[in-house]
C-alpha cells in the first residue's frame, strides 16, 4: 500500500478527531458567557446536536450534500452509507488518498457547527423541543444542500465561488439561521431596559469561555487543515500558518479597537476576535500569504467589535456574540478571498457575492419557515418564570452546580 496514502488517511482522521474536539470548545463558550442556572441546557443542546447530527448525516445528509451526477440543484444518491463492506470501500484512491469512511465522518463533523451556532445565539430562552426540531432539519436538510450548491460540484462551484473551508457553507449558514431565530424570539428578560440603554448580562464563568476559545482554535487546525484534504506538506503547513495568523491578529486588533472605542479592556472582545480571525481565513486559509492573513484577521477583529455594537443597536439579544463572529466574519472572509490572496480580482469577487445572496437567500428562508412555523404552532419560548429561575431545573430537573456555601447564609451556626 502506498505509504503517502497511507498517510493522507491517517492525517484526516487526526483532522477529524480535532473537529470533533470542537464541540467541547463551542459548549464550553456558550455555558461560560451565559448564566449558570442555564448550563445544562446549553450541554444538552450541544450534546444533541452532535449525536443526532452524525445520525442524520448518515442517513440522508452526506448524500444529498455529495449526490454524484446532479442537475447542480438538488440531487440524493439514496439513504444511508453506501460502499460495500468489502476491501473496496477501504480503497485510498478514494478522493485523492482517504477512504470513504474517513471522508464521511470528516464531513459528518462539520454538518452539525451549523447548528451549533444557533444553540448560542438562542441560549436561555428558547424551548428546547422545539430547538430539536429545528436542528432536524436544520442540519439533515438545508445545510447538506446548501453545501452540495459548493462542495458537491453544485452550480456555485461552476461559477467559480469560493470557500475553501467554509466561512460561508458553515458559519455564515449557521449565523443566518441564528439572526432569523433572534429575531423571533425576542431578548432576554433584562437585556434592553424601558429606557432604551443597555442592561448587562455577564456570564457565569469567563475562564470556561476562555478555554473554549482555545479549544475552538486547536480544532481549527482540523477544521482549515483537513480540508486539504491530503497530507500534502506545503499545503497544509501553508493553512496551518495562514489559520495561526488570522486568529491572533483578530484577537489583537479586537482588544485594541474596543479598548479605543470603550476604554476598558474587555477579554471577552478579544476572545471573540480570536474567532472572527478564524471563520474570516476560513474561506481562503489556502490562497492566502502570511500577510494576507494577518490583513483579513485584523480587520475581521475589528468587524468584531462594530458588529456586536450593531447587533446591540437593533435590539436583538445575541449572548455569545453568534452572528458578529459567523455571521458577519463568515461574510468579510468570504469576500477577503475576491480582495487578498491569489485569487483576488473583479471576477472572483462577482462570483463571491454572488454566493453569498444565494446562501442569504436560501438560509433565511428555510430558517425563518422552520422557526416561525414552530413559533405558531407549539411555542419556542419558555415562560418567564422559566427564564427567571433558569432552564436547567425547570427543563431538565437538575443544576449543573453544587449549591455553594451561599445556600446556607441563613442557618445559625454554633460556634
């Protein structure tokens, strides 16, 4: 067997596991910059997603995303996996060097972010029933054929769009869902005073979220290098380097621009510049030079902050800061790929707006007809008392946490 093969396989099964490693990062973000009395919620929601993402990828998603011969539209190659369970299924010239189970769970693993972003965005108030539904079909339907338009060969692909990893097929897919699931929920209880001005809602545990930044950006290394999807030495050394940069210059140019702009260094700006960087490089991670990708980070850190101030302005209530982060970076990074790196020119830049109103249009409306049908059948949020006293007892019928020493203040002790 062919040693480079050999190793191409093994090096997307790495990049796999560290996508799967992701999912801790994304839970460990959410549950940090909300409220404890809602942190199981949020685990169990992620843990869904996950589990009945793989599941339903299996079974419809990963052929309506890779159909083979389709009109560029739609296409469905049948349900479930199909290579024989014989020698051949395991042939590494499979793709370019790894099998078609490698290549299954490596896409099986992006397949559920999408809805991942939302859990985020909706966290604290919305029934948990009716998000399930929507994951359903969210991550079995649309985004498999959202992603066939492009990576299936679609007709995006014909048109020269562009998105190496998916600053649009991914987050920008998941960010659009979440701005229209926002909307109609409403804000949080306490987030925009009578007033008009802001009231302030701080996460419980702002080290959880840290480390979940940091996770997300270890994962990204699967997430940008495996979509080379070979062990190709330059080209993923090249991904790997370009990944590195955007991310930390996001984070940079996040701090410095908020501290200019509020006068306070807000870690919490800077972690989510971190991870503007990164969905920014995503589309182009490959075509890009190293100063490329300091550019589309830094200025990816900067929509950050001017997106999270714009989401704010409207009035809508996004706690982890979901759609600057996918949703908006997803765009800018889309378009970096028409401006930096050596696809840059007018035509490549058509062709990058030209998929990004496709995918707008398609993701808001799948979404908007999935939430608002939810919405007027059976409800998507939870009362108020609910929301008050937290989701986790009232959802799930237990705390994520301990009660502390604080639960006692009002029992005598004997001295």
């Amino acid at each position: 067997m062919d040693t480079m093969l050999t190793t191409n396989n093994i090096w997307m099964m790495i990049c796999t596991a560290l996508v799967f490693f992701m999912h801790l990062g994304f839970a460990l973000l959410e549950i940090g910059l909300t409220r404890k009395k809602n942190a199981i919620n949020i685990l169990f929601k992620n843990i869904f997603i996950i589990t009945t993402g793989l599941l339903l990828y299996a079974l419809v998603g990963f052929n309506l995303m890779y159909p083979g011969e389709f009109n560029g539209i739609l296409g469905f190659a049948g349900f479930g996996l199909h290579a024989p369970m014989t020698e051949g299924a395991l042939d590494l010239t499979y793709n370019s060097g790894y099998t078609y189970w490698t290549d299954f769970l490596f896409q099986g693993m992006f397949a559920a972010t999408a809805a991942t972003i939302v859990s985020g965005a909706v966290a604290e108030r919305m029934k948990l029933l009716p998000f399930m539904i929507f994951t359903f079909l969210y991550v079995g339907f649309v985004y498999p054929i959202a992603g066939s338009w492009k990576w299936g060969g679609g007709f995006l692909d014909e048109l020269g769009f562009y998105d190496f990893a998916g600053s649009t097929l991914v987050h920008s897919v998941g960010g659009w869902a979440a701005i229209v699931a926002i909307s109609l929920l409403g804000a949080r209880i306490g987030k925009f005073k009578p007033d008009g001005s802001l009231g302030a809602i701080p996460g419980h545990n702002i080290p959880l979220a840290m480390a979940g930044v940091l996770i997300l950006w270890l994962g990204w290394f699967g997430f940008n290098g495996g979509s080379v999807l070979s062990a190709d030495p330059a080209a993923t050394s090249l991904v790997l380097v370009t990944t590195c940069l955007a991310a930390a210059a996001g984070g940079v140019f996040a701090s410095l621009f908020s501290t200019i702009l509020y006068k306070n260094m807000d870690l919490t700006m800077f972690l989510n510049g971190i991870l503007g960087g990164l969905v920014g490089i995503t589309a182009g991670a490959d075509v890009m030079s190293p100063g490329d990708a300091i550019a589309v980070g830094a200025i990816a850190g900067i929509i950050i902050v001017l997106g999270v101030s714009l989401i704010d302005k409207i009035r809508l209530d996004d706690p982890v800061g979901a759609v600057a982060v996918h949703l908006i970076c997803g765009l800018w990074g889309t378009l970096a790929v028409g401006i930096f790196g050596s696809l840059a020119g007018w035509d490549q830049l058509l062709a990058q707006v030209t998929g990004i109103v496709v995918y707008a249009l398609f993701c808001l409306a799948t979404s908007f007809a999935i939430i608002y049908g939810l919405k007027k059948t059976m409800g998507i949020r939870v009362t108020k008392r609910e929301e008050i006293e937290g989701l986790d007892m009232h959802e799930h019928g237990m705390e994520a946490y301990e009660a502390g020493l604080e639960a006692y203040a009002d029992l005598s002790v004997e001295k």
